[in-house]
C-alpha cells in the first residue's frame, strides 16, 4: 500500500511538472514545437530567445551566430528584450564579453533569500562605461551627427547608457558580497 502511494505522488509530480513546462513556456515556442511534431527540431536550430522579438523590431535579423545568454536570463529576465543587450547578441557578443563568465555568480542563488550574492565577474561604475564602450566603439567610427555634443562633453547626456537601451538596473536586489 505505501509503494502504491509513492508511485500516485511521484507520477503526480512527474504530471504537475510536464504541465508547468509547458504553461511556462512563450505562446510561440509553444506553437513552434508543435508545428515540428512530437520529435522536435534539435538544439542546433533553434535561436535564442532573445532573438525571437516578434517582428517589432525594425532591424534586420542576424547574419551569422548569436550569443547564446539564456545562462543569464535564467535571473535577469529584464534584458531578454533590452536594447543593448539584443544589439550584442545579434553580433555575437554575450553577456559574458562584457560581464566576465561567472560561474560562481550563476551558481549563487543566496540573493533570493535575502542573501549577499556572488556578483559577476566584471562589473561598471558609471566612471567606467564609456571607456569600456569606447574599447569596441571608438569615438571616430560613432556617427557624429548624433554624438557630436557626446564626444565634445556639452551633451546632457554624460554616458553611452543614458541614450543606448535600459542596461542598469532600475532597483537593486541585494548588495554584493
């Protein structure tokens, strides 16, 4: 009798789970794969996420590999469709070019309970945006109709995120180990 219960608790949960995958699932990923069937397409080709923007996006698909950040979004859900972070991705660069791949920080869930948290690996200062920016994106390559004020520092705006995407967090959760 107590095996007979175990197996119902276990095939509930097994249940449970399957339904949860699916209700969590984006309605395209959902109707995607049952378009493919119940084999599926392999991992291969499929994109990211992120790169699923639904057609609003004016700008043109990639033309090679994407950056692969689904590690990151696990957390931060909020740059999945942040500009600077889907711009990136679309060039093959993730998260990890710029924050460092931080095993320790993705493994650290102690911030959920109140805890400090492992902060990735590289971290910018508002001091240390433009410079970091300026690394890839020289000032002399920038369009100077639209960076001209920017670059001769009579702009209001002071730094690369105050005009490209939402890239800071508008709250912070936890402090920093």
């Amino acid at each position: 009798m107590r095996y007979a219960v175990w197996v119902l608790v276990a095939g509930l949960v097994v249940v449970l789970m399957v339904v949860l995958m699916v209700a969590c699932q984006p309605q395209g990923a959902r109707q995607g794969s049952m378009e493919r069937g119940a084999g599926g397409a392999g991992q291969g080709d499929q994109e990211p996420l992120l790169l699923l923007d639904g057609g609003g996006n004016k700008s043109p698909g990639p033309a090679g590999p994407v950056a692969d950040n689904n590690r990151c979004f696990v957390c931060h859900l909020n740059y999945m469709e942040e500009p600077i972070a889907v711009v990136h991705a679309k060039a093959n660069i993730g998260c990890a070019k710029c924050h460092g791949d931080c095993d320790a920080h993705i493994a650290d869930e102690s911030w959920a309970s109140g805890g400090n948290g492992t902060p990735p690996g590289i971290m910018y200062t508002r001091d240390k945006v433009n410079p970091f920016c300026f690394g890839c994106h020289s000032g002399d390559h920038l369009p100077a109709l639209h960076h001209a004020a920017f670059l001769a520092g009579t702009a209001k705006e002071k730094y690369c995120t105050d005009c490209h995407g939402q890239h800071r967090l508008a709250e912070r959760k936890c402090r920093w180990k």
